[in-house]
C-alpha cells in the first residue's frame, strides 16, 4: 500500500494522537489537510483529511509494532480505544482500536 488517508473530524486532535502513540510526524498543507511523512522522512505513506468523513467500515488497517503492550498503553494514554484484544493470531499478537475521530485499525507484532 503506498498511500492512505484517514477521514478525521478534529485534525490538531487526531495528529497529536497519532504523534503521540505512534512517533508520526506531518506536512501540513493548511488547516484542513496533514501528509503521513514516510519513516525514512521521504515522502508520504498517506494522510489526515478534514473535509472527509471518518470511516468505520472500510478495511482494516494494520500497523506493524515491536513491542505490543506498550503500544496498547501509548494508544490508550493518547486517547484512542481498544475494543479487541491483545489477542494471539497465527504468527503473532495485534488488538483493535479507534482514534479519536473513529477510524478502526489493528496493530500487529510478531509472535
């Protein structure tokens, strides 16, 4: 996947959520719209869009982490739910949560 983007209903809140649990850093491009910045810091992997509507429905969105527990507690701490889990699945552990503006995804580390 080379590009998502998150419908949001508060951008300064759902970019320090994800700063916040996640070490995401953003290009801004006005007061409506921030870019995901790749890890390496060149270009985007996606972004926050404040004239979309969130989605709850759409695919769930995986997000890789070396160490689980303690990205259940930083998405806790920064204001997003978990709903399911940490649970074992073939290969290794992930949970479920949503942001702040609703957006479902999962996290998931190696066994």
């Amino acid at each position: 996947m080379s590009y998502i983007e998150f419908g949001v209903t508060d951008l300064a809140t759902v970019k320090a959520f994800y700063e916040s649990a996640f070490g995401w850093e953003f290009n801004d491009y006005g007061p409506g719209y921030s870019g995901i910045r790749a890890a390496d810091g060149v270009g985007e992997i996606g972004g926050l869009a404040s004239g979309a509507a969130p989605s709850t429905g759409g695919p769930l969105v995986l997000l890789f982490s070396e160490d689980l527990d303690a990205t259940v507690e930083a998405v806790t701490k920064a204001g997003g739910i978990v709903f399911a889990g940490p649970y074992e699945f073939p290969g290794g552990r992930r949970f479920e949560f949503t942001d702040p503006s609703g957006n479902r995804l999962g996290v998931f580390a190696d066994a």
